[in-house]
C-alpha cells in the first residue's frame, strides 16, 4: 500500500485553548517501508499514528491510501477497511476480556468471514501464537497475562491477517530484551514479504531495522 500524508494539521482544544500537536506533516510510505516514529513523551506520537488509522480525523491536510482519502468512505467502509488492510497495534490495552487469547487474535477474521471459515486458519493462527511464544496461553483470559503477554496477543491479533500496512504504537514496551529482539525480528520478516510499517517506539535498539526516522517534535503552544 502506498500512503501518502499531505499537511496534516492536528488541533486539540484544551480548557478552551487550541493546542497543536504538529503542524504541516508531510510524508511519502511507500511499500515496504519501516518508518520509525521517535520524539518525546507528549510529542504527538500515538496522535499521528491513530490518524494514520483513521481512527482521529485531521484538523486538516489530508491522508490518502493507494490514492484514496480514507475520509471519503463511510464509517462501515472506513471500519472494514481498517480491519483488513491495516494491522493496528495501540499503545494500551485493548483485548477483550471476555474472550480467550485464541479468540482476541482471530477476533479480524470472525470480523469479516463465516465461522466454519475461520476454522480453517487456525493453523495461522497457531504459527503466530507459537512465534511469539504464547502457545500455552491460547486458552488464558487476557487479565491473567502479563503486559507483556498482553502486548504480545495485540501483536499477533494486528498480523494475523497479514496486513500490507503496519502501524506499532511502543510495540516493545513491557517486554524483556529477548522478547523485544524476538518482536521485531518479526517485523523484519513481515516487512520482508513487503509490509510497511510505521512505529513509534522509545527504545534506540530498534532504530537499527527501519528505512527512516521520523522525528515528532512538538509545536510551541
Ligand atoms: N483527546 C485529547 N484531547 C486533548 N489533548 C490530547 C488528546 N489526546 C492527546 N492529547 C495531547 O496531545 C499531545 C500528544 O499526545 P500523544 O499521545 O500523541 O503523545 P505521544 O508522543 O504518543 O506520547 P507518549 O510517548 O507518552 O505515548 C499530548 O500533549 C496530549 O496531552
Ligand atoms: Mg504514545
């Protein structure tokens, strides 16, 4: 997928004040590119990655992927689209309780096909489980697991359903060296097979894998 962002403008009004969190981004993701997004805790980090997702709406400028600007599809399109092409990992924890960890990670996939049908990819499933070394907990609740086993089935729910676009909100955070290293060794093999991905992380050892670094920095108020 090919993303271009054209003079994002993002604006939140605080006790009344507008307070800008960056002013006129601009940028090119090509295909396959591993973009680090870096800057100070507050500097806009989550902010531009959720409207990368179209999750928050731009104050202005405009967010086009393969062309099309994500604004002009409905809510449905734009949750539809959200679901399959783009592979959303957040800052915080966002698993269902209710569910196990084998559901929360083919949560995408019951989102948009039959059940007899999902059944089919529980091999993928299971490859994704193994690999981030959570294979016994696939029958545990999320509130048994640690942040770090969290944030370990919120990875595998967002690649699940091998999406071209990658976006990684401090996707090593809570995670031992090891894991870490382990985490984005995946990376690199997802964007291998021709993924972008764009993450915001605080850790310098990650910054060896990416394409390019994107400095946040935040307008003065
Ligand atoms: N809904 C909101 N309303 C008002 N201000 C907000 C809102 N969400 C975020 N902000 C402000 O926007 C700024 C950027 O926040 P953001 O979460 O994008 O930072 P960040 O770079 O991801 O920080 P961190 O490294 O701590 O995760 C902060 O000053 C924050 O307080
Ligand atoms: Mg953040």
């Amino acid at each position: 997928m090919y993303v271009t962002i054209n003079d994002l403008i993002k604006t939140y009004r605080r006790r009344g004040k507008i307070h800008e969190v960056f002013s006129h981004q601009t940028l090119e993701i090509q295909p396959g590119k591993f973009i680090a997004i870096v800057g100070r805790s507050g500097s806009g980090k989550t902010t531009f990655l959720h409207l990368l997702a179209g999750i928050l709406a731009p104050s202005s400028g405009e967010i086009r992927y393969d062309g099309r600007l994500i604004s002009d599809l409905s809510e449905k399109e734009q949750a539809l689209f959200r679901n399959e092409k783009i592979g959303f990992i957040p800052q915080g924890n966002c698993l269902l309780n209710n569910f196990t960890v084998l559901d929360n990670v083919r949560l995408p996939l019951y989102l948009k096909k039959q059940s007899h049908q999902v059944a089919k990819e529980l091999a993928e499933v299971e490859r994704l489980l193994k690999k981030l070394n959570l294979h016994d907990l696939a029958d545990e609740y999320p509130k048994n697991l640690s942040g770090g086993e969290q944030r370990r089935v919120m990875i595998a729910r967002a690649l699940i359903q091998k999406p071209k676009f990658i976006l990684a909100d401090e996707p090593t955070n809570d995670l031992d060296d090891l894991t870490k290293s382990e985490v984005l060794n995946l990376f690199k093999s997802v964007n291998q097979t021709g993924a972008s991905i764009v993450m915001a992380t605080h850790y310098k050892e990650n910054l060896a894998a990416v394409d390019e670094i994107i400095q946040m920095t935040p307008t003065e108020a």
